[in-house]
C-alpha cells in the first residue's frame, strides 16, 4: 500500500489493520478455517496469530514513497499509523526515477517543462505532476513483486488502490497512478464518509496518528514546497470541496439527477448560496464530470459498499463520452437562473424552480412534473 500520510491510503491501512484485529479473534475462538487460512497466506503451517500488529507486520507492507516536493509532516504521519498498527514500513525518495523519465523527454525534445510555480504553462505543470504520479504506481507494483523475496518468504503480494468516490467523479487523479491498483477497499465511499470512519476507529482502537491525519490539509504532493511548507490543496486545484462533491455524488447517482435537476435541488438547500453562485457551481462539477468519465473506465474494481458508488465495472454503468458543454442543460439552468431572480424579489423563502413538463431536448428526453419535494428519477438531464 503506497502510504501517503492523507486521509484515503491512511483508511486503506485502518482497514486492513481491522482485517487483522478481526483475524486474531476468530483463532481465538477456534475457528480451523481461519487458521488454516492464515497460515497458507504466511506460508507456515505451524503460525498461529496472536497479535494484530504482528499479523499486520506480517501481511501489510506500506510504503511512503517521497519526491522533492513531499512534505516531512505528511512522512511522519505515514510513518507514525504505521508504526501504531504494526505495518512493515518504508520510506523511499523517487526522484531518481523521476529524472530518469524527465530526461528521456528533455534529451528528444531538446526542452525542459517547468512547474507553474517556476513560470511554466498549465499543460507543463501537468505533465510533471502526471510523471510523479505514475511513478509511483510503478514503484508499488516493483515493490509488491519483490518484498517478500526481500525478507525470505515466497510469493509476492497484491497492491491496494486508495482513490474515493469524490476523485473519482471530479476526475481528480491521474490515469496509472496510485489509483491503479488490484483492488480498492475504498473506491465506493466518498471522502466525507471515509473521515467518519477515521473518526471512529481512531477512538475505537486508540490510534492518535489519526487526528493529525484528519486535520491535514488533503494535498497531492506534486507541486514545489514554498519554504518546506504546502502551497498545493486538492479542494483548490479541484475548485470544490469534498462536502460539495459528496452531495453531487448522491444526487447523481441516488436521484439520477443529471445537471438541470441537479440545480433544481440545490438551490433551496443551498440558501447561503445565490441561484447564479449555484449555478455556476453545479456547472463546473458537470464539466469536470464530462471531461474526466473516460478515466472511470480504467480504475480499480473496488469493494462496493455504498449505493452512490461511481464503480465503472460493476455498479454504475454509463456511456463514457459526453458533450462537456452540456448545452440544452446550462441553457435551462441559465434560464430558471434569471426566471428566480425576477420572481423572487421581495421573497422572503426561496423555492426550488418547477422542472419543465416538456424540455425541448435534442434527445426527444421528456421529464415529469415536480409533485412533492422529491426530486423524481429523470434520465432527461
């Protein structure tokens, strides 16, 4: 497991760790076939768990792997939950490898991209945050094939995914990166969900790493340190917060809500925002969504374990190719937009727009009247 120090690859470890806690117990109480499991995964016929931590030392490697732009509070962090529920750990610096494929590019091209922050160009910064990135899912993968052999026992082992369901329906991760794995515990819950977990199991079992890992800034690590210090938040380079981006996601998937009526459940709930702010809002996530859905297509299975998961492969199937312009459903929304504000002045309550009973869509797609306070199911949009 690449350990970063963050929120989502810090959960992946609680639950493996908790896999482990639940293992202990179960011999404990006699159970054969858990033994007998446990031992054909050790690959020794005589082992008999008894400790959590020494059984997660056993089965759990985790690995923070570091670039020149990682931060030392986010290496403590991953090495302190390690050391608090008994992962073989390592701390690795990747910039060897970084430069290695930099130079391949800057060799051919007789060009070197710049960071952002160094006077270089979007798609520049991209790139070198993109190389980082899968990297590092290179790295895991060495490092699953070979750790075993590394401490004398047989096999190799799989790599675990910790990607959510907010970056994936936001579109914010890098194809092949960390994201690619053999199976994602976590890639059906979204990051509000995982932090209540957090929450939970810190104080159930007594992991004080925990609350210096919910109080951190979530980043990415990918873009220079100013002063040893992050400048780089996923909430900023995403333009939204994981609060908003789990109410998209459950309007989404649980009320087949696509952009229109999206807005029309937002605008009340949403009163500390204006019709427009809303608007522009809901915009932006449809665009993100739309631009980005090609890259669902590649993530890793994961456990699915809530109704909103975004799970290409098995829970939510849709096309992966959208108009990102989206432009019969911002004209609509533009158009309730200007029909609230004129209808709302000197309003004390503002209401939710009707939804059209018969939008003129490219599509053909006709939607239903708004009866009670329950968005209906409409695929119109």
């Amino acid at each position: 497991l690449p350990l970063s120090g963050g929120v989502d690859s810090s959960s992946v470890a609680c639950i493996v760790y908790s896999m482990c806690r639940m293992i202990v117990e179960e011999v404990k109480t006699g159970d054969p076939q858990v033994l007998a499991d446990v031992r054909k995964i050790v690959g020794d016929c005589d082992y008999v768990p008894t400790d959590p931590k020494q059984l997660c030392n056993t089965l759990l490697v985790t690995c923070y792997m570091g670039t020149e732009n990682s931060s030392a509070q986010t290496k403590a962090r991953a090495s302190q939950l390690a050391s608090q529920i008994g992962s073989y750990h390592l701390s690795i610096v990747i910039d060897t490898a970084i430069t290695a494929v930099l130079g391949i590019f800057q060799q051919v091209a007789k060009m070197t991209p710049k960071f952002r922050v160094h006077g270089g160009s979007p798609r520049e910064n991209l790139a070198l945050q993109n190389v980082q990135a899968r990297m590092r899912m290179v790295v895991a993968y060495l490092f699953a094939q070979l750790m075993l052999w590394v401490r004398g026992r047989p096999g190799g082992l799989l790599v675990l995914g910790s990607s959510n369901v907010d970056e994936a329906l936001r579109g914010y991760f890098t194809k092949y990166d960390c994201s690619s794995a053999d199976i994602n515990p976590i890639g059906g819950i979204s990051k509000e969900d995982l932090k209540r977990f957090l929450v939970w199991f810190g104080e159930r079992h007594g992991l004080s790493a925990i609350k210096q890992i919910l109080e951190a800034t979530p980043t990415a690590e990918l873009e220079p340190l100013k002063g040893g210090q992050l400048v780089q938040a996923d909430e900023v380079d995403m333009g939204m917060t994981y609060k908003e981006l789990a109410v998209y996601g459950r309007l989404r998937k649980l009320e087949c809500s696509g952009p229109f009526s999206m807005f029309c459940q937002l605008v009340p709930r949403w009163s500390h925002c204006s019709p427009q702010e809303v608007a522009d809002k809901v915009k932006h996530f449809w665009r993100c969504y739309a631009i980005n859905r090609h890259k669902m297509t590649i993530l890793t299975p994961a456990c699915h374990l809530e109704t909103y998961s975004p799970d290409d492969n098995r829970a939510d199937h849709r096309q992966f190719l959208y108009n990102h312009t989206w432009k019969w459903q911002f004209d609509a929304i533009d158009e309730q937009v200007k029909k609230i504000n004129e209808d709302d002045r000197g309003r004390g309550k503002r209401e939710g727009p009707k939804i059209p009973t018969k939008p003129q869509s490219s599509y053909g797609a006709v939607s239903t009247p708004l009866k009670t306070n329950k968005l209906p199911r409409l695929d119109c949009d």
